[in-house]
C-alpha cells in the first residue's frame, strides 16, 4: 500500500489512496479460490499479441499451471494475435491459450492496428464475469500480475476496475538497468493530465499499465480507444460511470518487458494527448480542475526501506509576467530615456 500521501492531494484522492491500494499478498490465492467458489464469478484472461513469440509462451504456460491447473482461479485463457507475422500464435496454443484472430472477430467491422481494438474485440471472444487484460511481452513473468489483481473484484462487489501497481526498471540493450527509468510516457504525459484535470486519479502509480481487470458489465459499456490511448481513456470514463470508490490498485511487485524507442514513444504520447484532449471536450474540463486552486502533480518511488510506495506531490506552478511594455517602471524609463 502505498505510504500516507501528502496534504496536497485532494481529500478523496488521499483517502482512496488509503483505501483502495494493496499488495498482492494481502490476499493468498486460497481465499480467492473461496471466494471464487462463493460467488460464482467465472474469470477471462486475454493476452493482446503482435509479434510475441519470445514471450508469450512462457506467460501462457506460468498462467495455466498457476492459475488453472493448481489453483483453478482462471476459467478462461485467450491470446488475440493482432497480426502477427512471426511465430506468436503457434506458441501461444502450444503452450496452452486458446488463440483468436483479430480479423476473425466481428469480420463485418474491418479492423483498425491499435491495442485498443484488440481489447474491444476480445469481449465478444470471451465469457468471463470478470477480465483480466496482460500485455504479452513480459518477461520473469509472476501469476501475481493475475490473482493480485483479480482479487479485490473477487472479494469486493462494490470494486469495478483494478489496475497493477508495480517497479518499472528500464533495462537497455547494453544491459544497464536504471531502477525507475521506465514508464517514461506516464511520468510526461499521462500523469500530469490526471493531476491537472482528473485530480481524483492522481493516486494511481501505473495509470498507463497494461495489466488490469474488470468486470463485464463495466467494460461492456465503455467506449475503447482503439490505440495506445486505450487505458487512459478506460480509467477516465470508468470514474465518470462508477465512480472513485469503484476503481483500485494492486502492488505485484516488477514488471520486466520490453522498451521502445524515442519516436515510438512519441508516438505513444501524441495518441495519449488526443485521447485525453477528446475526453477534456466532452466532459467540459479544458481548463485545470476547478477543484485545484493552485494544482499539483503527485509522482510515486518505491521506499526502500518500507517497500511501499510513497506519494511526493510537487506545485504545478503557471505564473506568467505581463508584456515588459504594459510595466509602468518600463514605460517610464523609455520616456526619461
């Protein structure tokens, strides 16, 4: 769980922060399974794929033999191949996953490239209560990324959407590992729109990441974005449909994957801002929050002391000076020039 935030957060914001963010471990499997049992929900894992063949196989089979095989929490194990042309769907079935093609899904709508169209089409492939989404180029891949977020729904009627919380290290090619160096999109673009104008969001570590689960009947009635602004935009409009009290975070610990270059992130970024630009227009908040008088920007480290995550909230400071011509002290000097 994340330490106590800082003053500056809004009231809600910090107490979701309290209440709504835990570890994996704050939940054993057991108790899942039991609670799993109790209620009857049944549980879709999809994994959107293009060009995965180095990892998805081991993600695939780490989910079966943890999650169906020994502890039988997931029902349901799709990958959507997005238009692979390596050996991606071939491995992910050997390994386990039932496959599905893209294109093969509501064929009658042509498919537009984009995660987010991967992820709306997998609704009408899959059948679980709940819906579980990971990226499909993990790496050291832990079944926590599943069962820890699956869980608070599992246990928590009242729970609508949860979102990973994890370390993102940025792993080079070289081999040098800089410890929070990744999530570079989030920390420039995502995170300070939600500061600025969705503050109630401010608390979440790992907005833009792509582990989370859901329930159905929420998802069913969101729109997607059908690219990279995909998560944004879920987060977004699931506040706006069930509210803060709906939506939480799970600590699972690293996530290792795969980085991209500057200009894939660029471009990764220019989608982000579109998709929040659109919701902005719609939702009549262009301007910063008006509940922020003076706003700020909360970041997240991990303590390493305490291994949790502590919140740092910075001003956002946007002071401008007026032209030098209008100072009167300006005009003066120039007339006793």
């Amino acid at each position: 769980m994340p330490a106590e935030p800082t003053p500056a957060l809004l009231p809600q914001a910090a107490s979701w922060l309290r209440r709504r963010s835990w570890s994996a471990t704050d939940r054993p499997v057991h108790a899942l399974l039991e609670a799993k049992q109790r209620t009857g929900h049944t549980v879709s894992v999809v994994l959107p794929a293009l060009d995965e063949e180095a990892t998805v196989g081991d993600i695939v089979r780490t989910i079966r033999r943890e999650l169906m095989e020994r502890i039988p929490l997931v029902d349901e194990l799709v990958v959507v191949d997005s238009g692979s042309t390596d050996a991606t769907a071939a491995v992910a079935a050997e390994a386990g996953a039932r496959v599905e093609h893209r294109d093969a899904i509501l064929p009658r709508l042509p498919a537009v490239p984009g995660k987010g169209e991967v992820l709306w089409r997998s609704l009408l492939v899959t059948h679980g209560d709940i819906v579980c989404f990971v990226d499909a180029d993990l790496r050291e891949f832990d079944p926590a990324f599943v069962s820890g977020i699956i869980g608070p729904l599992l246990t928590d009627e009242s729970i609508h959407l949860v979102k990973a919380m994890y370390d993102r290290p940025l792993e080079t090619e070289s081999g040098a590992v800089v410890p929070a160096g990744g999530g570079r999109v989030t920390e420039l673009v995502a995170r300070p729109l939600l500061n600025l104008h969705w503050p109630e969001l401010a608390g979440f570590v790992q907005p833009l990441g792509g582990e989370y689960a859901a329930r159905r009947s929420l998802l069913e009635r969101l729109p997607f974005p059908t690219g990279y602004g995909v998560e944004l935009g879920l987060l977004v409009d699931a506040l706006e449909l069930v509210g803060l009290d709906a939506l939480a975070q799970v600590d699972v610990g690293v996530r290792h994957h795969r980085h991209q270059d500057g200009q894939a992130l660029g471009r990764m970024a220019a989608t982000i801002y579109r998709t929040a630009l659109e919701r902005l227009d719609r939702t009549h908040r262009l301007k910063a929050s008006a509940d922020l008088v003076h706003p700020h920007l909360t970041q997240f480290t991990r303590d390493p002391d305490t291994r949790e995550f502590t919140a740092h909230t910075h001003p956002v400071t946007a002071l401008e000076r007026p032209p030098m011509h209008t100072v009167p002290e300006y005009a003066k000097r120039r007339t006793d020039g």
